[in-house]
C-alpha cells in the first residue's frame, strides 16, 4: 500500500475537480469528466514529489541527462501512474465507493499522440527507467496536436484521419510560460568585429517562433523521484495583429500564429514534397534549438564557468532527428557566450552522444544544401566550419583517398549528412543490439569505426517491466509476484527464478488459465471493433509493428494465403486452427506499405467469410494500433512473429514485450532476436531463414534471382499468381501488381521469396510443438524466465554508467 495515499482525502478531491472544473455532481458528470477529476486528483498528489524532486537535484547540484527524441509514445498516464505510485487497488476501491468503475474511467483517456513506432516507445520506456532508477532527466520533444494520424480501414485501405488527442486537454501537462525561449529562422547572418579582433555572427532579418514547455511528471516506481518529459509548443511573437485586423485583413491578423502552429501540428508530415521536408526540418530544429538553449540557462543559473558543463549537462541524440544539437551547442557558445571554437568544440563533444537506430542507408537522414542553408543559415555555417575541420583531418590521415573523404565529409554532394555530423560531434556513438552495432562498425559506419574506434559501443534496447507486465498482464504479474516475491518489478533478473516452476504442474496450469482468459479478452475485443469471431482455442499468431517493406508483413500475408490454399485443395487435412493478427500503421507517403495493408485485409476477407473452412483460419487487422491496443494484445499472443529481413532490424523491443508475455518467437537471426535466443536457448524459439551475413553477401554479389524460386516452388507460385490473375479482385485484377512485380521483376530486395519455404516449414513445426500443450507451456515460462535481460532499466543503467557518468539522486519527502 501506498503510504502517500489517502483514500477518503482522494474522494473529496475527485468530487471537489467534478464540482469546481466541470460544474458537475459525480452523478451528473461524464465519464470523460470523471477520468479528468481522478487525472487532477493524482496530480495534485504527483506534484508535491514533482517539486522535491527538482528541489533536491538543485540543492545537489546534480548532472542531468537531456534526451532528445522526435518521438515520446507513452502510452496512457492514468494506470502507468497508479502502478509506480503503488496506489491502483486503493483507487479502485476509492472510486467502487463513488459509484465508479475504474476500466470505464481508464477507457476515457485517449493515447497521447506523441510517437509512432520503437522509437518512441523506447524513449518512454527510458524515461520510465530513469526515474525509477533516481536518475535526474528531461525528455525533450514536441507537443504535437494530432500526432500521426488516427487509422481507419475503409475498404481494405488505410485511411488517415486527425489524430485529435488534445481535444479534451491533457490532465497531466503543465504549461511553462516562463521558460519559454526564442527560435529564430531563415534571414541572414552579419559578421562584426569583436574587441578582441576575432569575428561575432548576428543572425538578423529572421523568422523568429516562440516554443513554449509543456512539463508532464515521469514518475518513478516505488520512489519519490519525479522526472520531466518537455514538450515544447509553438506561438507566434505577435500571435493577433489588432491593426491589419482593424483594416478587414481578417486572416492577415492571425497568420503568424498559424505558421508558428504548422511547426507542432503533426508528427511526421509528408515529406514527399518540398513542403514537408522544410517542415520537418523545422520541427527538429525548433525542438532541439529550445531544449539546449533551456539545458545551457539552466546550467548558467549555478556556474559560471562553462567548461564544467560536461560534468554537468549530458545530451542524448535519440536517432538522427536531434542530430543539430551539436552545431546549436557550438552556436549558443561561440555566438553567445564568446568561447573560441576548440573551446566550444571541446565541450560540445563530451556533452553529446548519438544513438543511431537504423541500419537503413536511407533512413540516415539527408538534408539539399540548399534548403538547409536558407532555413538555418547560421546553423549550416557552423556545420560548414565542423565539416572543413574534419577534412582537413581525414587529409592528415588518409591523404590522397579523396574517395574515403567524399564518403565521411559532412557536407558533399550537394546534402548535409546528420548522421556524419552526430557522429563527429559526439563522444558516444551506440548501436541498440549486439548484431546492430557489429554491422554499424563493419558496413554502414565502416569508415567512422577506423577513425574513431573508441566512440562505438553497444546498448542492447530494454522494455519497462511496469508497463509491459505489471499493467498489460496484471494476471500473470501476479502470478509471478506470489510464485517468486515482487523483486522484478525493479529487477528483472528475478523472473529467472521462475525455472524451475516450468515442471510445476500446478504452476503450469494457472500459466495457461491466464494465457487462455488473456485470450478470451482479446476475442471480445476484436467481436466488439471488428465484428469477427475468433477462437480463444486457435493459436494467436500475431504480428504488430509499423508497416515496412524489411518487416515483412509481406511474407506473412502471403503465407496465410499459401495455407489457405492448403486447405482449400484438402479440406480434410489435419490442420490446427489459426488466428493472424496485424497491426501497423504505414507513413501516408509510403504507398506500398500501404498496398500491403490493403492486401491483408483482401486476404482476410476472402478467408473470414469462406465457411467451407470451418473457421480454421482468421485473420484480422487491428485498426490504429498504439500503445493501448498493444497491452491487450502481447498477453493474448502465442506466436510472436519477429520476421524482419536479417540485418535490416536495428533491434526491435516488440520482441521482447511479446517474450516478457509468453509469447514464442518465429524469428530470423537479426536484431535482438539473436540475444533472445541466446537466454531462452534454441529450444524456445523458432529461427528461420537467411542469416544477416548471407544477405549482405546476396547485396554485395547481386546473385540472387527470384525466378529461380517461381520456376521451381509450385505452391508459391500459386500464391504470386493469385495476386494478378483476379482471385483477389476480380473487379481489378491489377490491383496488387506493384507488389507481384517488386517480388519478382523487383529483385525482391526483402528476400521474401527466398526466406519463404524455410518460413512455412517452422510454422509447420510450432504446429507440432503448440499440439503439446504441457511441453508448448514449458516454452512459455522459459520464455518468461528468461526475458530479465531485457529491462529498459538494464539498459538505462548502462548508460548512465558508461555514456552519461550519472549518478542517481535519492528524493525524499517529509
């Protein structure tokens, strides 16, 4: 029990927000209303560690971590906070009291919209970490309005629509005018003369937008620390021009507003056009420029000298996005604070490191010279001067390989390179899994490694425990927590005690009650959302992700159509009984991976509504997956399908939450898969296909023809015709003829074709094993047992040990 709380105080606080916020009595007030009255209630109780907390770094004096994400998907603050607040029985019973069922009230509160895919979630899980382990941090990002966009599935396509989260406020955010901060863009930079003769920048004639904080509590589990995540909102120096107003010029008079708001509107607007690249460019900026230039202030109000800043300021580059937090540190101290350039540039490398999450060329982002120089002219002269010096070393190192150094220059062929920049400008470059980082250091960022090998490092992704069990799979949570003590709620580690228990019979049957009632819940849920009836009794294959050609949605679609083929041609056949699960959302610029969203929910409707199968297989596509969806669907998983191609797959943590559920991986040899199978053992998992080395092999000897497959794999082959020959839309046979001639006219460059027969043959063996329900149990808990590693604290703490050299803060409250 949570010694903070006090039931009866919480009740007249729940009932004193309907009265004085809503104008409401509790009998009168909307659930909506209701779940807004306990939010502030909670808070209230929040603040008063939110304020000790920030006391106490102050009066230690403590280093602090700024992490700098594009994303934040953080997932429902209500039920996430009664957990690490020790207090969800007791507010339960609060509310029962009031008349109030509290899943109703937990139901009201929308997903923030502030993330999109493993990104954001594993910045929330950090976050998560950090506090618990009394780490002092900031999660720096944007408010966006309306997130990506909210999914609907007409007609089989995907639909985008307004992603309205904030229509009924945020509970849980404190707006924090005072430490608003300028950004400016676009204009010119004039040169003058110091006193000491050296040259002062002045950026003038610019576009100057106001970013305004929004504080939310990140709370700690079972501690009284209270970290922060920022998000910075947009305005307008003169947000309503009374005077052009005045003259008729109605829309004049609020224009400025209106193109400061663009910058926070959406997550990730289409940058297919010229339009939304300077938009995205902007959103990075505008949000990097104000956490530095808060983490600088910040400092300055306690030191006075500047070169302490390492020891007391640390900046994490969440992927490339926050990558112009290098040359914004160099501007604010040469521009601002007059420092020299080896003096700025000496602390600017020990403030910040760069975590890179992509093993995609293309996804390291690029920016036209010339759209970055007009937005951002004083940040691209920096970058300029950054990249001129690191040339003339390459020249001092490698001579004449002027190839090398078109390669590693920061600015070349007409882009800027935030990549090369992140890595130059940091003293830490780390990779998210074992395999990643090796293939950073020998593909990818090859050239960077042999110039800078003690930068590299690896930080194996990690998932918080409180989430991911504790709220997602309170059955099993306590299943565990009366089994082996609650110790793993702070480390995970502890499942391992779980072992021996795989050959508890008693032990082994309440695995499988939960599991089956886990289940049952989704049926309903999916009944409710989707109106198709799936069978608790099938096994539950589930794949959710973002949609991406290298996930391989593609692969398992076409399998599904492959058994159904199966079934159709033998209906007598033994064949257990299946359930397909998707869920994912494709970028609205991304047309194939919208095509492929259209082709699941073709298949699923031809083999949902065909009765001669008996109902041996569904499928379903989860509309407008997020993270609330996900804690219903990992503890409901048998099949956790980690099929990406080997050594596209940075890391993933889906794999883990689906691990920490008692899920049993199918999987290639790529990202964390590997360091799954390495703790489970190869037992309790199901690997299959390609292995990354042979991949880059296939890249590198471009000797891999897909009509060899075609020519000679008859089943597949049925599959790829029915995608042209008007079985799936007989009103437009062409309809999926992108997909059929990027397969095979394509080069298949997923190796979709390639992986596919060793696909279907390990799902013939899970078959098998799921058949022995008792051995197929035993798989689960070691899957359980096993997933210790994989706590986000685990990760956070290296980290903090071996990046940041951060100590954790204790808090207490009198």
């Amino acid at each position: 029990m949570n010694l903070d709380f006090n039931k009866e105080e919480f009740k007249r606080q729940v009932l004193e927000n309907v009265k004085t916020l809503k104008r409401k009595t509790i009998e009168t007030a909307t659930k909506q209303q209701i779940y807004q009255a306990v939010a502030f209630a909670l808070r209230d109780l929040i603040t008063d560690r939110w304020i000790a907390t920030h006391k106490t770094y102050e009066e230690k004096d403590a280093k602090i971590v700024y992490y700098l994400s594009m994303e934040f998907l953080m997932g429902r603050a209500l039920g996430n906070n009664l957990i690490n607040l020790m207090a969800k029985k007791e507010v339960e019973e609060a509310l029962a009291e009031l008349g109030i069922n509290y899943n109703d009230i937990e139901e009201e509160e929308p997903d923030p919209g502030l993330g999109n895919g493993g990104l954001g979630r594993l910045a929330a899980c950090f976050l998560d970490s950090l506090a618990t382990l009394e780490y002092p941090a900031y999660g720096c990002g944007i408010r966006y309005r309306h997130g990506i966009f909210e999914q609907k599935i007409v007609d089989g396509y995907q639909v985008e629509q307004p992603d309205n989260w904030l229509e009924n406020g945020n509970p849980w955010e404190i707006r924090r005018s005072e430490y608003a901060c300028e950004v400016k863009f676009g204009g010119n930079v004039r040169v003058e003369k110091k006193e000491n003769g050296e040259d002062r920048f002045i950026q003038e004639n610019c576009h100057t937008i106001i970013a305004v904080p929004y504080d939310i509590p990140i709370l700690g589990y079972n501690n009284y620390t209270v970290n922060t995540l920022r998000l910075w909102d947009a305005r307008a120096i003169i947000k309503f021009d009374f005077n052009k107003f005045d003259q008729g010029e109605y829309q004049k008079a609020v224009e400025q507003q209106y193109l400061a708001e663009t910058i926070v509107e959406v997550l990730y607007p289409n940058d297919n056009h010229i339009q939304g690249k300077e938009l995205r460019l902007k959103q990075q900026y505008f949000f990097v420029s104000a956490s530095v230039q808060t983490a600088v202030k910040k400092f300055k109000s306690k030191h006075n000298d500047l070169k302490d800043l390492p020891k007391k300021i640390a900046i994490q580059m969440n992927d490339t996005h926050p990558s112009m937090a290098v040359a914004e540190l160099m501007r604010i101290l040469i521009d601002e604070e007059d420092l020299s350039w080896d003096e700025a540039w000496n602390i600017t490398t020990q403030v910040c490191a760069y975590t890179n999450h992509t093993i995609m060329s293309e996804a390291l982002e690029k920016w036209p010279v010339e759209l970055f120089s007009r937005l951002l002219p004083r940040i691209y002269q920096i970058i300029e001067e950054i990249n001129r010096r690191f040339c003339l070393e390459l020249l001092i190192r490698y001579k004449d390989d002027h190839e090398r150094i078109r390669r590693m220059a920061i600015i070349s062929d007409g882009q800027v390179k935030m990549a090369w920049l992140a890595i130059v400008g940091s003293h830490s470059v780390n990779g998210v899994a074992a395999l990643h980082t090796e293939i950073l250091k020998n593909q990818e960022l090859k050239d960077f490694y042999e110039l800078y090998p003690h930068k590299f490092n690896n930080k194996t992704n990690g998932i918080t425990q409180r989430r991911w069990l504790a709220k997602a799979n309170p059955k099993l949570a306590a299943l565990i927590t009366d089994t082996i003590g609650d110790g793993w709620f702070t480390d995970l580690t502890e499942l391992n005690k779980l072992v021996p228990y795989k050959e508890n019979e008693a032990f082994r049957k309440k695995f499988m009650e939960i599991k089956y009632e886990n289940k049952i819940k989704l049926a309903e849920y999916i009944k409710k959302h989707n109106n198709i009836e799936i069978d608790p009794n099938s096994i539950y294959d589930i794949q959710i992700k973002r949609l991406h050609e290298y996930k391989r949605q593609l692969l398992n679609v076409l399998h599904i159509l492959y058994l159904y083929n199966q079934l159709k041609a033998h209906p007598d056949m033994d064949f257990y009984p299946r359930t397909f699960i998707f869920g994912a959302k494709a970028a609205p610029g991304y047309r194939r991976a919208k095509l492929i969203i259209k082709l699941i929910n073709t298949v699923a409707d031809i083999i949902n509504k065909d009765e001669h199968i008996n109902g041996k297989i569904k499928v379903v596509f989860v509309e407008n997956y997020n993270v609330s969806i996900a804690e219903k669907l990992f503890p409901a998983a048998d099949i956790s399908e980690q099929i990406s191609t080997a050594s596209k797959e940075a890391s993933g943590t889906g794999n883990m939450k689906f691990m920490l559920n008692g899920a049993v991986t199918i999987g290639t040899l790529d990202g964390a898969n590997i360091e799954i199978k390495e703790e489970v053992g190869d037992e309790n998992i199901f690997i299959f296909g390609l292995t990354a080395d042979q991949v880059i092999e296939y890249y590198k000897n471009r000797n891999y023809n897909p009509w060899d497959i075609y020519n000679t794999n008859q089943d597949l082959r049925l599959v790829l015709t029915q995608l042209i020959n008007g079985f799936l839309s007989p009103e437009n046979p062409e309809l999926f003829r992108e997909i059929y001639d990027s397969l095979l006219n394509g080069g298949d460059e997923y190796f979709v074709l390639k992986d596919f027969d060793s696909y279907a043959q390990t799902h013939r063996r899970i078959v098998e094993a799921y058949k022995n329900r008792e051995e197929w149990t035993k798989m689960q808990i070691m899957n359980v047992a096993k997933s210790g590693k994989f706590s986000s604290d685990r990760t956070i703490k290296e980290y903090a040990e071996e990046i940041w050299n951060l100590e954790p803060i204790h808090v207490s409250v009198d």
